[in-house]
C-alpha cells in the first residue's frame, strides 16, 4: 500500500492562478480559425470570437492569455491592427508558414477576448525589431485614460475607457527569434525598454516580464539578472515582475520530435521523463534568482510550456498543429503538480498553445471542435487556482521499462480552497500497475470524498468522430478511513479527489 501523507495545518505558498494560464499566437489555426472568426463567418460568433470556443474555456477558467506570441511578438508592430478592418496592413508571417496575416486580429479583439473569458490580458511587447517609442505608445494605447495622443487614438477607433494590461512581456526569447542577442546586450535593451513601459493605471499595476532563459541555459539567467537586478527598494517598483522561462517536451529530440500519436511503451516513459525535467529547470534557475532575489518577489514565469511533436502528416509543417493523447494528459497532470509545488517561485505559466497548436485544449475543423485530453485536466485541476498548497508527499517508486527513462511511478500535489475543501490531484504514470493509496491526513477528520478521473489507454485521444474517447469520469473508489482516505489509482491515470 502506497502512503500519501497530507499536513492540511501545514499551509505553504498561494498557488496563483495564473499558473493555469494560456498562450494564443498568431500561429497556424490558433486565433485564426480557432478563435476568431469574424462577424460575418457562419460558425456562431460573438464580436468574431467563437461561441462554442469561448464558452468551452469559460469552463476550465481561463486566468490569463498571453498574446501575440512567441516569435511572432517581435515582428508584429500593434498599430498595423488597430483601426477600421479593411485599412489595415498585411504583413508576411515569417516565423509560421509565410501566410498573410492581414491584422483582424488586433489590440481591441484581444481584449475583447479576454473580456468574453473574464480572464487577464499578457501582451507580450516587440523589442526584436520595434521601436522604444512603438512600445511605449502600445501601453499608453491601452492602459492610458486621460487626454493623450494615444488615448485619443483609442477613442477614434472606438473604445474611450482603457483596459486592464495585467501583464506586459518585454520581448520574446530575444536568445533566439527575439533577436538573436546575448544575454548582456538583451539585459541592457531591457532595461531601457522597460523605463517606457509605464505604468499609468497605479490601481490596476502592468508587471513587468523579463525575456528568460531557454531551457537549461542558466547563464542566461545568471547574467541576465546581475546586469537588470536591481538592489534598491525601488526593484520590486516595476522595474522586473517576472523572469520567463520556455521548456517544451520534445520526445525524440528537436529535430525529429517524434508523433503525437503513434508510440510504444519506450517512448511513453521518455516522454513523461522528459516532462519531469520541468522540476530541475525551476529548481536551477529558481537557485540562481534566489541569490539575487531571496525573497522571491520575482515571479518564474513559465510562459510557454508542452509537448511539441511532428505536426500531424498532411497539414502545414509552418502550422504546429497536432493531435493530444493520453500521453499529453499525464505531461500535463504532471508538469502542473511540479508548478503547484513550486507555487512560492513559479508565479504564471502558460500552455503552448490554446487552440489548434502544439499541445492544444481545443481542437476545431471548420465548425467543428473537440476537447483534448489536456482540456480534461485543466478542468480537474482548476480548484487549485488560488489556493493554498498544503504540505504533502506520496511514496514512489521508479518506474520505466529502459534504465535511462526510469520516472517516479506517482506524482501529486494538494490545496486548500477559500471554503477550506481539499483538493488532491494524483498521476499515475505507469502503464501496468494500478496502486492502492492509504492517505493519511493529520489533524484533520474527512467527512466526504468525491472524485473526478481521466483513464485510458496510452494512445487513446479524441477525434472529430469520437469525440469524448477520453473525458472526465465519476470516481467512486475513495472511502473514508479511520487516518483519513483510501482508494486505488488506476494504470494510466490522472485523478482529482475532493475531500471536506
Ligand atoms: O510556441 C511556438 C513557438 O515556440 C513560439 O513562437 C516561440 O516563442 C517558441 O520557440
């Protein structure tokens, strides 16, 4: 019998919602076809926006959405997409297939989108290959409410209040497509950048987001934070809010990534034990932004986040789309449980990406949509959205059928939500066993258990014609014990059990 030991008096850090955040780039069929459709399309709309798409994320609650990418952040210039529709430029986009981007899709529809999903705007700012001058203008463009040049603009285009800009991205992996720089001269590119990011709206604060590392390059965090880090008071004023972080899931490596949906047992643990490395990456770069910032004020911002395989044969290779197995279920029961507990550094992260790219929650085909596996566990994994982590620990063993992929055998994390219900979100990553769990909660007398699960077999995924394969099912085997629950998890599995 495995034992689960949760301390419900032992409260540690809030898990901020925003780790349950989401990522929408104009990429492929993400916005476009996706999301937005427009008025006129005959898939019904709302201002443009999907009604199916937008009310499925109601749903898993939605907190905040990051746009407009990734790479294409630092080449989109915001006042192509602002304005009457038909006026606006069209622009190549280079990055992801070389398709026309004819800006439709701009600042007033991506907070329509957000107003329609209640949730907080990211807009990630252009320092790639656009000016001080256009970022500055951008914030003042939004946030600005008195009389301005830019304010007024906003008004002329149809909108007199300014929004809510929660969080502002000063630049997109500016190592690489951002720019190609090195960490010194980024480092300093940000600091001048950000001194025109202003913050006009002191009640309604924009955080700033610090260009991070890629993967495992941790000079680029070290030198990044001893150019920027600032030792005065004034530091946690605005001038860095977050450093990001990006770690994608590639099985077989970048070049050849691997299918999403055909793969054997091998591969599933090499997956899986890939997507462990998530726990590494923070706790590395955490170290480093602790000896500058000890006080973790500084949140991790983990801003693009999945597995990333070959795109599904016969569609764009410029386009990411792919399917979501059971396999993407566990990555991302996994990778959540890592954030939840490493909820005092990690403060946002967002899936790469919400509709129709990488490891989506929504698929569509014309009118057409279906929930991925991903989409399931978001959906299960939802209370712990600002709660507080409880203090817990699951005895594991490894597991794996190659010595170089061995992979603890369960994973998990526990809350404690504003009307004092536990929430305990189990993994179990084997293929074979399933493992009864005695948990033991200290202190603690549980009255009621209810439980939610995803289960299947490894490569079980949805499809336009079997649509909920995988879904949320009732799970009926907890029973209340003397010490507090038991129930067995099954092979395959990601389990939400809630007790009062
Ligand atoms: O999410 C796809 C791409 O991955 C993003 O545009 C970029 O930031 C990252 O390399």
């Amino acid at each position: 019998m495995v034992k689960l030991v949760i301390h419900p008096s032992k409260k540690q850090s809030k898990i901020n919602k925003e780790i349950y955040g989401h990522f929408s780039e104009h990429l492929g069929r993400c916005i476009y076809e996706g999301i937005y459709v427009g008025e006129d399309s005959p898939i019904p709309n709302k201002n443009g926006m999907r009604t199916d798409v937008v009310e499925a994320l109601k749903e898993i609650k939605v907190p905040v959405l990051r746009w407009p990418g990734g790479c294409f952040a630092d080449e989109y210039h915001w006042k192509d997409g602002i304005g009457p529709k038909e006026n606006r430029k069209k622009m190549i986009n280079t990055h992801w297939g070389g398709v026309v981007e004819d800006n439709s899709f701009g600042t007033h529809e991506f907070f329509e989108l957000c107003e329609q999903l209640g949730c907080e705007a990211y807009v990630n700012g252009n320092l790639g290959s656009g000016t001080v001058q256009e970022m500055s203008e951008w914030v003042e463009y939004i946030t600005f409410k008195g009389v301005s040049p830019m304010s007024d603009l906003r008004a002329k285009n149809g909108r007199k209040e300014p929004w809510k800009l929660a969080f502002f991205g000063v630049g997109n992996e500016n190592w690489g497509c951002g720019g190609n720089m090195n960490p010194d001269f980024y480092a300093n590119e940000y600091r001048r950048y950000q001194t025109y990011v202003r913050n006009y709206d002191m009640e309604n604060p924009t955080a700033k987001i610090c260009c991070g590392a890629n993967v495992d390059d941790y000079e680029w965090t070290s030198d990044v934070l001893k150019t920027c880090y600032r030792h005065s008071p004034v530091q946690f004023h605005g001038f860095m809010d977050g450093l990001s972080l990006h770690y994608y899931v590639h099985p077989e490596g970048w070049e050849i990534k691997g299918s999403a949906t055909e793969f054997d047992d091998k591969v599933w643990y090499k997956t899986l034990n890939k997507a462990f490395y998530m726990d590494e990456l923070i706790r590395r770069h955490g170290n480093i932004m602790d000896e500058y910032d000890p006080d973790k004020k500084i949140g991790m911002i983990v801003d693009e986040w999945g597995t990333w395989y070959t795109v599904e044969p016969g569609t764009n290779p410029g386009f990411l789309y792919q399917q979501n197995t059971m396999r993407d279920a566990l990555v991302a029961g996994i990778t959540l449980n890592i954030f939840n507990k490493h909820s005092d550094r990690v403060k946002m992260a967002n899936l790469a990406q919400m509709v129709n790219v990488l490891q989506s929650v929504i698929l569509t085909d014309g009118a057409d949509m279906l929930l991925t596996p991903t989409y399931h566990i978001f959906n299960m994994y939802k209370y712990h959205q600002d709660a507080q982590l409880l203090d817990s620990f699951v005895e594991t063993e490894n597991i794996g059928v190659e010595e170089e992929w061995q992979v603890p055998n369960l994973t998990e994390s526990v809350s404690m939500d504003a009307d004092g219900n536990i929430h305990i979100t189990l993994t179990n990553l084997s293929l074979t066993e399933d493992y009864p769990v005695e948990t033991i909660l200290t202190d603690y007398e549980a009255k009621e258990v209810k439980g939610e699960i995803v289960h299947g077999e490894m490569t079980d995924k949805n499809t336009f014609e079997d649509k909920e394969c995988v879904k949320v099912c009732e799970f009926t085997g907890a029973e209340i014990t003397e010490k507090g629950i038991r129930f067995t998890i099954p092979r395959c599995s990601v389990l939400h059990l809630t007790v009062k």
